[in-house]
C-alpha cells in the first residue's frame, strides 16, 4: 500500500520509522512513501528492519529538504544525477540540519541531480557515527572506481572499522539501492579488477591510475624527466600541476628504513593492488604495472625508489624511443 503525505506537513522521526511496509528489499523489507504523490516529487525509502530511512528529492527543491530538518539533526546524504552518461560525480557527505548541501559542488549541478538523505532514528547519528557511515561509503565507492567529487576521506588513516557500525552501513547501501541510487550496486555485480585509486590518508587524489587518454596526451604536453638513482629507469612527467609516472617504469623491491611510515604503506599498498609487478628480469626491481600521477616528483621518487629522495632525484631530458611509453608489463 502507499502512504501520501501532504507537501505542507513536517516530517518526524516517527513519521520516518513507523509507517507501515509495502515492498521488499534485499535481506528486510522496505516500502516508498510517495509524499507528493508522485515517483518523480519527493518521497521516503524506510524498512521496519532498520533505524535508518531515506528521504529523496530533486536537489532545486532542496528548501523543502530544510524544511523537514530540525537544525540539531545529524543525517548523510548523496548528490548525485541518475543519468549515467552526463559526466556529473557524485557527492557523498554529512552534516547536521543547517548543512549548506552540495556548497562544494559550485555550478556543477544538473538540473535532473537528486539529494538522497539518510536519516537515522532518535540519536542513531551523531558526531561520530554520520562521519563513520559517510567514510565508508566513500571509501567503498573509491575501491569501486565510482566518479566521486569528493576530494577527501574523513579520518584517512583512522578510518578502522567499527563491527558495531557496520550495519548501519550495510542498511544504508541497501536503503540507497532501493530509493534509485544504484551505482554502487551495479558495481558490485561486476567488481573492477584494478583500482583506479590508492591512499594512505585522506587525500583521495594520492595514486591515481593515468587514463587511456592521458597515456596519450601527457607524453606530448608535459615536460618529460628521468629519474636519476642507482640503475632504475624511470620516466616522469611533469603537467597540470601533478607528476605522471609511466607504466613500465623500474620500482626497487627494498624499501630503506628511514623512509616515512606513510610512504612504506603506500609501497605496501602498490604490491598489494598489483600496481607493480614482476617482470624485469632482476631481483633488486619489480616494473610499475600502471601508470599513475601524484602530488609531486619528490612523492613518486620516493615511491619508485623506496629512499628518501626529493625533487632533484628527477633530471629534465628530451623524450627518447627507449622512454617507458606507458605500457603495462606483460
């Protein structure tokens, strides 16, 4: 059965939790509440098995979504347009009642963009638990390789996963899926076999793996260098305000002790992915799998090398025939 709500009445946490339930979801039962109506207005995703439920609405009538929000109330949400080829990212965040939604957004907002808020029950979120449940669905949607705006993880390195947390974060993932916001569903069904993103701390732009057209365009655009240490060989390029490290650069296997605790993970965290393979022929060198930019040629010359070098480690040449041209290893 579907319940209606009038456009002028406030919504209360009772209203979200206790109405009764009308279609399945996977693993409890879940129901829409169309308050307009109609698919397209605004409407309520909610399951007797869970503490959480979703408002959805067009994101130009967000001062609706105000309107329903008591100013101390803690929810998450998700920006993000349904139409799968317009290029818009989604936004994944929280924040509390009087949160100015997708404010780092800009102009980049269709008009067909939906805001999906998740709002928890009594005092289910709070100043920890919204931040965790936002974390993770980051943090799944990176391992995904789906687009996000979002430049940052909350907590980085402290993000440990809470067992007692964790389903609140399995509802919402379900509870999303069911109200329209299937990206992360859709990519489940067919997992990525490479990341495209790799981070030891809150900064999601750490590793990313270079793009076809980036393969191509970089090596013509950017100013190309070498880096100079020991026997490895290795082409980097500088463009757009990122360093770019070619696929089948050389990478030392040992990594020396004075190198940063973030920097050894980060290493650890190649092997790990398969950024890195075997396939030079030495024991003292692995070959990068794929190429990928960073923040600078001091961070990718202590990656390659595993030494604390910086900056000058890297020597400007003209690009030759026998530079790494971006081609993974076999």
């Amino acid at each position: 059965m579907t319940h209606i709500k009038s456009e002028t009445c406030r919504l209360t946490q009772s209203d979200l939790i206790g109405a009764s339930i009308s279609s399945p979801g996977r693993g409890f039962t879940a129901a829409t509440v169309f308050i307009d109506g109609t698919a397209s207005g605004m409407r309520l995703v909610k399951s007797s098995g869970s503490r959480l439920s979703i408002l959805v609405l067009p994101f130009a009538e967000l001062a609706r979504l105000k309107e329903r929000l008591s100013p101390w109330d803690y929810v998450v949400y998700v920006i993000d347009d349904p139409s799968l080829d317009n290029g818009q990212k989604t936004y994944i965040g929280h924040g509390d009642g009087e949160r100015k939604f997708g404010d780092r957004l800009g102009n980049a907002i269709s008009a067909t963009t939906l805001i999906y808020v998740i709002i928890g029950a009594g005092d289910t979120f709070d100043k920890v638990t919204s931040p965790y449940v936002e974390a993770r669905l980051i943090g799944i949607c990176t391992d995904l390789n789906i687009p996000l705006a979002n430049s940052g993880r909350p907590f980085g390195r402290g993000l440990g996963i809470i067992d007692d947390l964790e389903q609140l974060v399995g509802h919402a993932e379900t509870l999303l899926s069911v109200a329209g916001f299937t990206r992360i569903e859709m990519a489940r069904r067919n997992p990525p076999a490479l990341r495209q993103r790799l981070s030891v701390t809150s900064d999601r732009d750490e590793l990313v793996a270079m793009t076809e057209q980036e393969q191509g365009f970089v090596p013509q655009n950017g100013l190309a260098y070498r880096l100079d240490c020991r026997d490895l060989h290795a082409v980097g390029y500088a463009w757009n305000d990122r360093f770019y490290v070619m696929a089948g650069s050389d990478y030392a296997r040992r990594t020396r002790s004075d190198l940063s605790y973030d920097h050894q993970r980060r290493r650890d965290l190649l092997k790990a992915e398969k950024w890195v393979v075997s396939g030079t022929g030495m024991r003292d060198k692995m070959a990068l799998k794929v190429g990928f930019h960073c923040r600078s040629g001091a961070f990718a010359a202590k990656l390659l090398s595993g030494e604390h070098i910086d900056e000058s480690s890297w020597l400007a040449v003209e690009t030759t025939a026998a530079a790494p041209t971006g081609e993974a290893p076999e």
